[in-house]
C-alpha cells in the first residue's frame, strides 16, 4: 500500500528528470523488494527466520553503496557533513562518505523495523520525520531560502519534497488501518523501505546528523538493544530492561498500548520541533 501509493503520487507529480527523486525511488522499491522477499518466506514458508541476516545486510549495504557513489557523483555535491546548530561548522568525509552513508541508510531502515513491534508505533515517527525532512528538502534546494537560512543549496533537492510529500499522506493513509487495533501490518517490506528513505533524505538534504535528532525513537530503540544484548552478555545473564526493544519493556510494565504508542508520537513531534528550530538557530 504504501509503495505503491509513494510511487504512483512521484511519478504524477514530481519532476521525471530528477536525479533525487529517482534515488528515492530507488531505494523505496529495492528495500522495499528485500523485506518482501523476508516477509514472504517467514509467512508464507513458514520459516521464522526469514532471510538470513547477513543476506539481507550484504543486500541493503549494495543498494546503499549505490545511492552513495552517484550522490558522491553529482556535480557540486557536498562530502561534508554538517553540525546542527552550529554556523559554518562542518566535517569533510572526502572518500569516506560513501562508506558514511551507507550506515546512514542502512541504519536508518533497520532502526524503522526494530521500531515496529506496535500497531502504529513505526509509522507515526516515520510520517513526521518525513514531514520534517519535507521542510528541510524545499529549504535546500531553494536558493534564496537556503542563502537566507545559511543552509547549503543544492539545484534539484527540492523536488524531494514532492517525494516526501507523498511519503507522508501515504503514511498517514496506512496510519488510518494501522492504528490500534491494527488491520494491516507493515512488514519489512514497510519498514525498511519507509527507514531507507529517511535515511536517503537525511544525505540528500545534507542534515545526516540531524537524523539523529529527528529519528530519535528510532536511535532509542536501537540503543536499548544494544544495550540490553551487551549487558547481557557482559554479566552472563542480567538485563537492564525486562525486554528490548524498549516499547516492549514499557508493554511488561503494565502500560497499555496505546499508551505507548501515543507517548512515543508526542516524542517524535518534539523532536521534530527541535530539527526544524535548527532552521534559525544556527
């Protein structure tokens, strides 16, 4: 559903000759096409395990090397990365960018799956970090905005709005079926695409650090994993939380699901209104 809709409302809409968009659209139907290949052998082969892990990492790091080397390759593509709200502060990555962002994205589209273990809990953050990388996408690529706003211009980034624009009502459509009690599900093949996006957003848009702002819920689930695996581990079978990723340590608690579920929007709302402050206060 979601697929479909963001790539019918781009191709009606945006413009077919640009380089970004069609990147987008790229990654939108390879990762998409990788969770359904995952999805389609846990549920419909009965194995639970899917594709085995390192496949489907080895596939998302190809498709990531990909969008890297042709972003590296566009005429007046910037390798630096730049530091929220700080004025000219920035970090040249020179020949590692590529590498850099293909943990950007596949971070980002594993992030959005860990995330996805309520109903609506995945695609509310990922509905308002598209909208907020809407904004930063018509900012970047509009001159005189970007010359006001002291924000690096890049001819062509703001027709990723469009792109984005359809990200959000498609996600918005979804959210209607998805929100508690759930009737659709969104699978890998939703997460991983919809997390691959933001991902691509955050190096087109130049704000790759910034998503570590705006994809906040996304990082905390991570790093409750992570946490949890590693200590772990390290005491021979002690946990910190009663279950990672983290949502499901609040659900043993007693919260009841939508409690969770609204709590970690309103998170993603404030973390948006942080992203967009950048915008001035730089």
């Amino acid at each position: 559903f979601i697929i479909f809709s963001v790539a019918l409302s781009t191709l009606l809409w945006a413009d077919l000759k640009n380089l970004y968009m069609w990147l987008g659209m790229l990654i939108l139907i390879t990762y998409g096409i990788v969770g359904f290949i995952d999805d389609y052998i846990k549920t419909v082969k009965g194995n639970m395990m899917g594709v085995p892990g390192r496949v489907r990492l080895l596939a998302e790091f190809a498709i990531a090397a990909v969008v890297g080397y042709v972003l590296v390759n566009i005429p007046g593509f910037d390798r630096s990365i730049v530091i929220p709200f700080f004025k000219n502060v920035s970090l040249n990555l020179g020949p590692f960018y590529i590498p850099f962002a293909m943990l950007v994205i596949v971070g980002a589209a594993n992030a959005v799956n860990l995330t996805d273990g309520l109903d609506g809990l995945a695609i509310g953050p990922c509905t308002i970090a598209a909208a907020t990388y809407l904004v930063f996408a018509y900012v970047t690529g509009n001159i005189k905005a970007a010359a006001y706003l002291q924000f690096p211009y890049f001819s062509g980034v703001g027709e990723l709005a469009v792109f984005l624009g359809a990200v959000v009502g498609a996600g918005m459509g979804f959210l209607w079926y998805n929100t508690y009690p759930a009737q659709v599900f969104m699978g890998d093949v939703g997460s991983l695409s919809l997390g691959g996006i933001l991902g691509a957003a955050a190096l087109m848009t130049k704000q790759e650090m910034l998503l570590l702002v705006v994809g906040g819920i996304f990082v905390m689930e991570v790093i409750s994993v992570i946490l949890q695996v590693g200590f772990f581990k390290f005491t021979k079978g002690r946990r910190i939380f009663r279950m990672a990723p983290i949502h499901h340590h609040f659900e043993l608690k007693g919260w009841p699901e939508p409690k969770i579920i609204v709590r970690f929007w309103i998170i993603s709302i404030l973390l948006a209104m942080v992203a967009v402050s950048t915008l001035k206060l730089r």
